[in-house]
C-alpha cells in the first residue's frame, strides 16, 4: 500500500475506535481506497480468525489500547471485545490484558477466561500485565459467587512451577471475598493465615473479608480475635463486619468496645455501624444502651428506624414508639416489620384502642398482616372483650 493510501487507512481506522469507545456499533470492515485493491482490513472473530494483511500492521495499537481503557473504566466490555477483531491487536500483550480485565469488571468471566489463555503464551514477555488479567478474572468470579473456580486458579499461581504469575495480596483478598460470600469461613481462615508464608502482607482489604466469612460463619470469636491480632488493618469494613458477628452472638458489650475502637482509630461510625450495634443490643434486651446509640447516629433508615421501635417495645415506651412510627410515614415507607414493634408495645400496654386505630392503617400503607401481626391483633381483640372481631379475624387466618 502506499503512503497516501496507508495515511487514510489509519485514520479510518481511528475513527473506528473513537465510534466504538462513544457508540458500541459493530467492527466494520474498512474498504481499501480504489488504488490500492486488495489491501483492506477485515475482522476475524475476537480470539481466532484468518492472518491479517500487512495494513493492518498501520494500526496505532497504542491508541486503540487507551481507548480501551476507557471503556474497562465504564465497563462497556462488548465494545472492547469488538476491537480484538483485528489480527494485530490480538498479538499485543498489553491490549488482551486491559480487554480481559474489562471483561472481568463487567462480570464477563467466560470471555474474560478465554483471553486470558490467548495471553498465557506472550506471559514470558509481559507478567505484570497477566498478573492484572488473573486479578480482574478472580474478582468477577467473587462477585459471581463461583469461589471454587477462584480458589482452583489461586491455587495454580501459588504453585512455582505453574506457567500463572505468582498471587499478590490482591489475588489472595477477591479469593478470600469469594469465600466469606459463601460462608466458606475455614477456608477463607487458611488462605488468610497462608498469605504470610507466601511474603505477601494483608491488608484492610483481606482482613476486612476474612471477618465477614467470620460473620457469615456465625464465628464472632474468631472475627474480634482477627481485629486483636491485625489491629493496624482495622477499617469501616473490617469492624462493621464484626460488629455484625457480635450481634449474632449477642455480644453487646464487645459491640460498644467496637465503637470505642473506632473512636481510637478516628473512624466515623456509618449507618451501617449503629444498625449492627443496635440490633446487637436488642438482642440482648439492652434496649436502654440501644437508644443511646440512636441519639448518637446522625441519619437513620429503615432497618435502623425499625430497631429503634423494636427498642421501645422492649423498654414498654409506647408512646415514643407511636411517635416514631408516625414520624416514619413522612420520610420512608414503613414495612411490616417496623409496623409490628410500634404496634406490640401499644398491646402490651393495654392501649386497645389506638393499638386498633393503628390497625386501621394498613391498607392506606399498602402493608399485610405476618403472623406476628394477626397474633397480636388475636391478643389485642381478646383483652379488649372485642370476641366478635377475633372471631373474624380467626376465620382470616
């Protein structure tokens, strides 16, 4: 091809990549000009297809590298695919490294996986760019749930003698994530424990999804004994995710010490942190301690309102329950579960008649009966002397 005609070859095939990166259409094919016939660029498939001609060589594999940077970022994974089309990209390194892993962003882990082995055999001249592939791939299968495929491939970059690039900390953390999401809590303990051995150090990252298989794991001893022995990594994530564990452990006093930690480390407690803490309290009928981290928290929302009002009923303050149940109505949508707290702490104080005007609220609230709500309203119409309207609720149920 000749000068010219190369000139305007590329700067189609630059038009190309900037159309692909703002639209998403298809790879064309790019007509050669009518002086040079016979030299034209057409897509193969994205990981196999025909040679390319000596035109595609013209291509600026740089640009369309940077362009697909851009679409990892917004994780518009098909438009990069589409740009592996051409014979030449697909024998550049760097370029399968940044698809692959923008693939695996967007949770394209069979396509992700399938250019991850077109990169194994450029892996001599680029391993640090293989490394990243492996990353983003085990990130998408953590975020996928499929931590047995995270934990076969960590297992082969642990092993030396393995063509994969040797696990960082990253690495061992998306396994350790893929774990705690399946409440795979033993092994997500060895792969923490492992990571020293292997000179890699964790950090707030694998100690925060350690804790959390703890807690999916209902091990709150093990989750605090974790933050004990990895104070310096203790973050946000890290202590709600035990905060959490305490609560299921009914551990209260262990979650106000978490607070204080947190205090220590100039950490700001989130909505997230006073959830945990309360419910943990309500657990243990502390509701006293419960409502003093309530006026502490700065926001609210509706689990944290709805433990706030399971709080009252534990502490028989009906009327702060009431009161917090209508100011409810005016900043979210309440649901059963916040409904039945409010209305359990008028029963049981014998407050039958706002307990029934309560009642006469839900269908204006979209909002039906649980079980727990039919057997208060039973209680509710029996001491009132109301029989006719248990009768009638009976013949609901």
């Amino acid at each position: 091809m000749c000068r010219r005609c190369t000139g305007k070859a590329q700067a189609q095939q630059r038009g190309t990549a900037e159309r692909l990166a703002a639209g998403g259409e298809a790879a064309p094919r790019v007509a050669a000009p009518a002086d040079c016939a016979g030299h034209h660029i057409g897509p193969a498939g994205p990981l196999g297809g025909e040679p390319g001609t000596s035109a595609k060589r013209q291509l600026d594999v740089k640009l369309v590298t940077a362009v697909c940077g851009a679409l990892q970022r917004a994780i518009a994974w098909q438009q990069a695919l589409l740009l592996l089309a051409y014979d030449d990209f697909r024998r550049d390194e760097r370029l399968l490294g940044v698809v692959c892993a923008g693939c695996a962003k967007g949770w394209a882990w069979q396509q992700a996986l399938d250019l991850l082995d077109a990169q194994k055999a450029l892996l001599d001249r680029s391993p640090r760019f293989s490394l990243e592939s492996h990353n983003a791939l085990l990130s998408a299968w953590d975020h996928c749930q499929l931590w047995p495929l995270a934990l076969r491939l960590l297992g082969d970059m642990k092993r030396s003698e393995a063509a994969e690039p040797a696990p960082d900390v990253v690495s061992f953390s998306s396994v350790i994530s893929a774990l705690a999401r399946a409440a795979q809590w033993p092994q997500a303990l060895g792969l923490l424990h492992e990571m020293k051995p292997s000179h890699t150090e964790p950090n707030v990252m694998s100690l925060g999804a350690a804790v959390s298989a703890c807690d999916k794991g209902h091990m709150w001893q093990m989750a605090y004994a974790l933050l004990d022995q990895m104070p310096e990594h203790c973050n946000l994530v890290a202590i709600n995710a035990a905060l959490s564990a305490g609560g299921r452990g009914n551990r209260w006093e262990l979650a106000l010490g978490l607070f204080q930690l947190m205090s220590r480390r100039s950490l700001q407690p989130d909505l997230v942190s006073y959830t945990s803490a309360v419910t943990c309290c309500n657990r243990s009928r502390e509701w006293v301690k419960a409502l003093q981290l309530l006026k502490l928290c700065p926001g609210t929302n509706l689990v944290l309102a709805t433990a706030a009002l399971k709080a009252c009923q534990l502490g028989a303050l009906w009327q702060q329950a009431l009161d917090r149940f209508q100011e409810m109505q005016h900043t979210m949508q309440p649901d059963i579960a916040a409904f039945n707290p409010c209305f359990g702490a008028l029963v049981s104080a014998r407050r039958w008649l706002l307990a029934l005007q309560l009642l006469e609220l839900l269908p204006g609230l979209n909002l039906q009966p649980d079980g727990g709500t039919k057997r208060l309203m039973l209680q509710a119409l029996a001491q009132s002397k109301r029989w006719q309207g248990s009768l009638q609720l009976m013949s609901n149920f």
